[in-house]
C-alpha cells in the first residue's frame, strides 16, 4: 500500500484545503499497517465512513442537534414519549417566512435524548451534551469515550490522551485523525473491510458506526467512489 495522499483525499473531500488534508494524510501515513489502512480495500471502506461522518469539508465537527419538534419526535424514542418536550425544545419557524424564530435548545436535546445510556448518567449529569458526538467518526457517550482513550494507549503511547476528562479533543487536529483510527481498530473494522467491496460489506460496517442511520446507500455510494480513488493509486 502506497502512502495515502492529499490528492487523493481532496477528489473525497473536495471542499478541504489541501494543506489541512496534507496534515491528515500525513498523520494517517505514520503507520497504515498498525492503524488498519494497509490496503485500497480498507482505505476505501474508512473513507467512505469519514466521508458521510465529516462531510466534504473533512470537519472534525461535534454533532449537531438542531431539530424540529416532529423531528425529535421520529428520531427519538424520549422524545415521541414526551411530545410536549419537544414542542419546548425543538426549533419553531416563523409560518410565513420560514425563517427560525425560536432556535433548538440543543443542549437540554443532547441530555435528554443520551440520558442513562451509553455510559452516561441522567439528564442532571449533563452527560449527554458533555459526550455528544464528535471527531471524524462520531463518538458519542461516556463509555465510548472511555474506551477511546484507552485504545489511544494502546496505538499511541502510554501518555495517551484523556478524552472523559477532555472530549472536545477528537474535533482538533491530530486527534480528530487519530480518534478515527482508534475507534476503527478498536471495533475490528480492519478485519471486516477485508470481508469485500460489496454492498453489503459496507453496510456490515456501516451498522458498526452508526446501526440506526438514514445513510446506508449513501456510505456505499462514498465507498464506491473512494475504492476507485485507491485502487488507482
């Protein structure tokens, strides 16, 4: 496997600078065997997740929770049990204009919605907001962070990086990249990637990252496209 490229990222992420995605090709090319993207195959499936998580611009963003009331209500379980909660917290449009005249409380959302989940504590801990998604590939809750932090140990040095104690970390550079990684090698993403180029092997992997997602046939759709880039290569 060739060393990844800017090029190569830009025809993925064509709205990114080219010196930002010389920075993370050059973080990704430290050790592609080690971090799981020794081949096209498994360049091409991480890619395609990448692309539909940080969008073309390759942002490290933190997730956003900007819903509607009916939104909230067809997204999230709390919220179709609490209806007249998300009335008060989704964002409201002017009928006329279209225009947001109140906008979401995003974080009352986050909290309520990741309550008692995923390692976090209730809506008081304000756990919800705290370990909302974020990074490359969206991490999301306390126990997810938790995990990161140790495979980022066990991949980069003892020194690791705290991610509980500071979980804005994956939305900067190098740990945007770099919390990518852990977490594809972490869930034994490598060894699946390695499975095929089919449809359904990206759905496999797919339903890893994000089970409940809207965007299967997009991510097959980025996969195709990334596994010609890299097969070119």
């Amino acid at each position: 496997m060739n060393p990844i490229t800017a090029a190569q990222l830009s025809t993925l992420f064509p709205d990114a600078e080219d010196d930002y995605l010389a920075q993370v090709a050059a973080e990704l090319n430290t050790d592609l065997p080690q971090y799981g993207l020794d081949s096209p195959l498994r360049c091409a499936h991480f890619c395609a997740q990448v692309m539909q998580e940080a969008g073309p611009a390759l942002e490290a963003k933190s997730e956003s929770l900007n819903y509607s009331p009916a939104a909230l209500q067809a997204n999230f379980s709390y919220y179709r049990d609490h209806p007249a909660e998300a009335a008060q917290d989704g964002y409201s449009k002017d009928p006329e204009t279209g225009k947001i005249v109140k906008p979401a409380n995003q974080e009352q959302i986050a909290d309520k919605v990741y309550a008692d989940r995923i390692g976090n504590g209730d809506i008081a801990s304000r756990d919800g907001w705290r370990f909302r998604g974020r990074g490359f590939i969206q991490v999301t809750g306390r126990a997810n962070y938790g995990a990161l932090a140790i495979e980022y140990g066990k991949i980069y040095g003892v020194d690791g990086a705290d991610f509980v104690t500071n979980p804005d970390l994956p939305i900067t550079l190098p740990y945007s990249v770099r919390s990518a990684v852990c977490f594809w090698v972490q869930h034994g993403l490598p060894a699946l990637a390695d499975h095929g180029s089919s449809g359904l092997n990206v759905d496999a992997i797919t339903a890893v990252i994000n089970k409940g997602t809207n965007s299967y046939a997009q991510r097959r759709a980025n996969f195709q496209k990334a596994f010609q880039v890299f097969q070119q290569a």
